[in-house]
C-alpha cells in the first residue's frame, strides 16, 4: 500500500522533470503527506497539463458523501478496471501525483521501523493515479476534487519491506497516462505491468514520522547503523 509520501520540490523543479504546462496552486513542501490531505497532482485539461491540488482518498462522482474517501486512497492494479470505485477514472480520468519518495513500515507488530523508500539517484518521480470530481446533491457549488495511487505487487527491492508498493511509472509513460483518450483496458494495464520504476532503495528513518503533525526535512535523514 501507499499510506505516506514526502515532496518537497519547487515548482520550478517541478516543471523541469513533468510535463506541467500551468500551475492552479500553490506548492510547499511536504515531509510527512497522509491521507485526506490536499496533495499535488498533474491532470490533462484538453490539451494542456494543469498541476492541481486534489484530496488524497478518492470519492467516485456517484457516492453520498465524501466520508468514501477515506477508504480509497489507493487502488489495487489487479483489479482497477472493475472495481465500481474506480472503473470509471480507469478509463478516463488519470493523473501524474508527484513525489520525492514514500514510507513503509518494517518488522514485527510494536516493533516497526519506519523505512523512506525512494529512486536510487533521488530524482523526484509520479505515482500512477486517479481522480474524480464529486458535486454534492441540491448544492452545485459545493465541489470535491480527490485522488487515488495505484498501488501493484512490491518488487524484489521493496518486497522485504512490504508486499505492496505504488506503481511509480517511468517518465515515457507521462504523457499516455496522461490522455483521457486513450481508454484500452489491456492497453492501461500493460502499463502498470511493463512501464513503471521497480528499482528503488530504501533507509530507515526517525520514528518521529509516525505522526503526522512532525513535518520536518530531518524525517529522512537516514538513521545511523541501519
């Protein structure tokens, strides 16, 4: 699974490594991001793509209200395609969710070691996702837009950590990700086969990012003697 992550690059960095084509918000740095909290994420509007602010925790358009979100923040690449939940943005509606690395939680039960996974060169990369827009019932203003990682089998570099991990994909992927025109099924599966990042290290890390209220650079500091 994907239940934290950290980014923490400008937007200027941000533009050099995905295809962002215009910014709708702000960004800061985040070193301890959790579920329901507004995260980054890259969606195609036409042709252009626009960097956005999302809820982590996706809501489908049909739910009665947005408490769904706080079971779906990821979505498991098995079975995305038939899953009510998320069957839809499966096809169409498909984002970029940027990142500098996520965290898994190692060892036995009361006993678990925070881990920071990341790329080997500490390049920022883009979780596969998904997003919706959910309108409330007899109040078309009130709008809720959220987001869900895709999440696949862990690779052999993480799977002693955690038998899951998000589906990172490689940057050649981006832009057909991207493009709610191409709705394939075994096509967008293949992707989530074959075009994403199974490489990756991992440190361990302060316990201090089990809560979320510590939000600091020093949570990935790399532990001595691990």
């Amino acid at each position: 699974m994907c239940g934290r992550f950290v980014g923490f690059r400008s937007l200027h960095e941000l533009k050099k490594t995905f295809p962002i084509d215009k910014a709708t918000c702000e960004v800061t740095e985040n070193y301890n991001v959790a579920p329901s909290q507004e995260i980054l994420a890259i969606i195609k509007h036409d042709k252009e793509n626009w960097l956005e602010k999302l809820h982590w925790g996706l809501v489908p358009f049909w739910a009665k209200d947005i408490s769904i979100g706080n079971r779906m923040i990821n979505a498991r690449a098995e079975t995305i395609e038939t899953k009510p939940s998320f069957r839809n943005a499966f096809r169409k509606q498909r984002c970029l969710i940027p990142a500098d690395g996520f965290y898994e939680w190692k060892g036995p039960k009361g006993q678990k070691q925070p881990m920071f996974i990341t790329l080997p060169e500490s390049k920022p990369f883009a979780f596969a996702g998904l997003w919706e827009i959910w309108h409330k019932k007899n109040d078309p203003n009130m709008i809720y837009k959220s987001c869900t990682i895709i999440t696949t089998e862990a690779s052999d570099s993480v799977r002693e950590i955690h038998s899951r991990m998000p589906a990172i994909l490689k940057p050649e992927m981006y832009e057909t990700w991207l493009d709610p025109l191409k709705q394939n099924v075994n096509e967008l599966k293949h992707i989530l086969k074959t075009g994403i990042v199974t490489e990756l290290v991992s440190q361990a890390v302060s316990k201090n990012v089990n809560s979320v209220k510590n939000n600091e650079p020093s949570n990935i500091i790399p532990l001595p003697g691990f």
